[in-house]
C-alpha cells in the first residue's frame, strides 16, 4: 500500500501577519509649555478664583476712591477703570421692548487678555510721567502702595496654588496656601517696590540739579555740565523701571515657589527670566494673550447669558420696571456681568504668569516643572543621635 502523500504547507500561512505600528506624536511630551499654558484655563475659571479676584477688584477700587478723595486735585480721575473690562461699553438697546422691561443692557464684551491686564497694573506708575505735579506725585505713591498691599496676597495665593497644580499636579488647601502666602507678603510686596523706590531715590539728583539751574549767571552752564552723567544714569534708571514693571508677576511667582526665596531673590530672578530668553518670553504671552482672549469669550458669553435669563425672568414677573429707580437688582445685574468678566482676566493673568516662570526656569536653570518648595522643605532637619559607646569595664 502507497502512503498518502502528504500536502506541503503553504509558507504564507505560517508566517505571522506584518504588524504596521501607528506613530502619533504626544503633544505633552513634544512640547511640555503647551500642557503649563494650555492648563491654566482650567485653573484659571474656577469659581473660588475668580470670587477672590472680584473681591480684591472691589477693595482696589474702594482704596483707590479713598486715595483720590483724599489727595488728588479736583477733576482728575482714575487711569484704569478696575470694575469692567477695557472694552466694555454699556449698550442703549433695551433687554425686552416693551416698557415694563426697560433695562439698558450690554452686549457681551471683549474680555481683558494677558497684556490688558499687565496694562491695568502698571498704569498707575506711568501715569507720573505725564504731568508730573506734588499732588498728583502723592497720588500715584498712594495708589501704587495700596495696589501692591492687595495684590501682593492675592496674586500670591492664585500663584502658589496655580505652581503647586502645574507643577505637582496636586490642589493646594486654601488654609495651607493662605498660611505659605501670609508668612512672605512683605517680601512680595518689597520686591515690587525696591525698584521703584530705587527709582524714586535716584530722580532726586535731577531734581537738585534743576534747583541749580535756577541759580542767575551761572545756574544753566553748571547744571548742562552736571546732567551730562545724569542722562546717561537715565538707562540705569528705564532697565530698574522694567525689572518691576515687567517682572513682578515673576518675582511674585518666584517668591512662592522657591525655597526660602526673599525680595531680593525674587526680584532677581525675574530680571533673569525676563532679559535672558526674551524670544521664549515673547511666544509665552503672545501663546497666553490668544487663549486668554478666546477662553474669557465663552466666559463673557456665558456670563451675558445668565444674567439676561435673571433680568428677563424677574422682568416678566415683577410689577415695577426692571431699570426704575424703585428696584435694585439693575445696577447689580448690569455691574456683576463686567466685574466677573475682569476678575477672570487678572486670574488667568496670575496662572499663565505662574506656567511662564515655570516654562523660564525650566530652559534657564533647568529646574524640573515639580522642583517646588514645600512646607516640610523649610524646616531643616535634626541630625540623628550619636549611639552612646559603652566603657570596657576595667
């Protein structure tokens, strides 16, 4: 009897099928500041932050109105306007048409971005420079001391919670933070207005020399050949000015970060971060202006959303019109609207602050994004005991 003849296997089937892997590129990995910077939307529209930010809106403005009421001359006014967007202009269409529901409302406006707010904050000290008067000198010394007294805290605690979240990817008790940002507030305070008293200091020759210069005869040759030093002074003078108008939000950041950070070490690092990577520091805020901007449109829509749902629902049941003198609910509702939409400006301002310095350190020092001083960083800890040697008896 003749074997089957067995069949030869077919090569192909023993072969193990081509596996083609699928190659995708990890945005966080390729480009870490995104994650910093993209992130800092989610922080940055959080309820608690944006009530934080409203409140100190509040109490700048109250100081403010104190301090003008006190020192500054009759028609001068504010130069930032702290309770609305910059852009904000009150509509004159009504909310319903007919006359029972007669309040002026707004069309949904333009948030404040990143530099909108940079801008708010450092007007006050420019605005020496346009009319320079004793009155109007003790106005903006006034206004830039309580500026700095309440935002020293609060941009303090929205920095240390916003590196705590980006670096360790934790949440930051608000007890534990308000502690860690109470312990260095002179020192952020102190950072900001080291320079600008140096400034202060510094303008003092100038001024004794125009004294000089009043002097008949001889008073102009004397005072030309003593400013000759002086204007070249003035470059030291405008670098000193930008450290703290440029840098403060870093130096802020600095201080709650790192280790036993003070004034001094805050103030220069953010000299550092600022002049050393300018072109990274370029394409951080134009990156933070754009997705501040579009990030605070939903939040203005939203918020035009809501409160002209309460108006038109309060409007339809009540028997006074909604804009009389009578009710009170029409400033309220057309003030909280732009007061929220410019407290979510200044948060998102203070947690994309927080993602650049982190971004900045990161390429300068090399600092890891979770190299954060924590509260048991600061206490040093005690050397260990000596194991007593016991005596050979003798």
């Amino acid at each position: 009897m003749t074997e089957p003849s067995q069949a030869t296997p077919d090569p192909s089937a023993t072969k193990s099928p081509v596996i083609v892997p699928r190659v995708s590129i990890d945005w966080y990995r390729a480009t870490p500041w995104w994650r910093l910077i993209s992130q800092s939307i989610a922080i940055s529209w959080r309820t608690s932050h944006i009530l934080l930010c409203a409140a100190a809106l509040l109490l700048t403005h109250l100081g403010l109105n104190f301090s003008h009421w006190l020192f500054a001359s009759e028609g001068q006014t504010f130069a930032v306007q702290w309770l609305q967007p910059s852009s904000f202009k009150p509509a004159v269409t009504p909310l319903v048409e007919n006359s029972k529901n007669s309040l002026s409302t707004w069309v949904a406006p333009a948030p404040d971005a990143f530099l909108d707010v940079w801008q708010k904050y450092a007007t006050p000290s420019y605005s020496l420079l346009q009319d320079l008067s004793l009155r109007r000198l003790v106005t903006a010394v006034v206004d830039t001391l309580w500026i700095v007294a309440v935002w020293a805290m609060v941009g303090g605690l929205l920095a240390r919670r916003s590196v705590q979240e980006l670096g360790l990817r934790i949440t930051a008790p608000w007890v534990e933070s308000v502690r860690w940002v109470r312990t260095r507030w002179a020192s952020i305070a102190w950072a900001v207005l080291m320079p600008l008293s140096l400034v202060l200091v510094l303008c003092l020759i100038p001024w004794c020399i125009g004294w000089i210069a009043n002097i008949t005869w001889v008073g102009s040759g004397l005072a030309a050949l003593l400013m000759i030093p002086i204007v070249l002074l003035g470059i030291g003078l405008g670098w000193v000015c930008a450290i703290s108008l440029f840098g403060f939000s870093f130096s802020t950041v600095a201080i709650v970060t790192e280790n036993q950070a003070d004034a001094f070490d805050g103030m220069s690092r953010a000299s550092a971060y600022t002049f050393q990577r300018p072109a990274t520091l370029i394409l951080g805020v134009l990156a933070a202006q754009w997705l501040g901007y579009f990030a605070g449109s939903i939040v203005s829509i939203v918020l035009y959303t809501g409160t002209t749902l309460v108006a038109k629902a309060f409007g339809a049941s009540s028997r006074l019109p909604l804009g009389s003198s009578e009710t009170w609910l029409a400033p309220i509702l057309q003030g909280i609207g732009p007061l929220l939409l410019t407290a979510y400006g200044f948060s998102f301002f203070w947690t994309a602050s927080t993602a650049l310095y982190l971004i900045l350190r990161k390429e300068i020092d090399h600092a890891e994004y979770d190299s954060i001083s924590m509260p048991n960083d600061e206490n040093p800890k005690p050397l260990p005991q000596l194991p007593s040697i016991a005596q050979d008896a003798p």
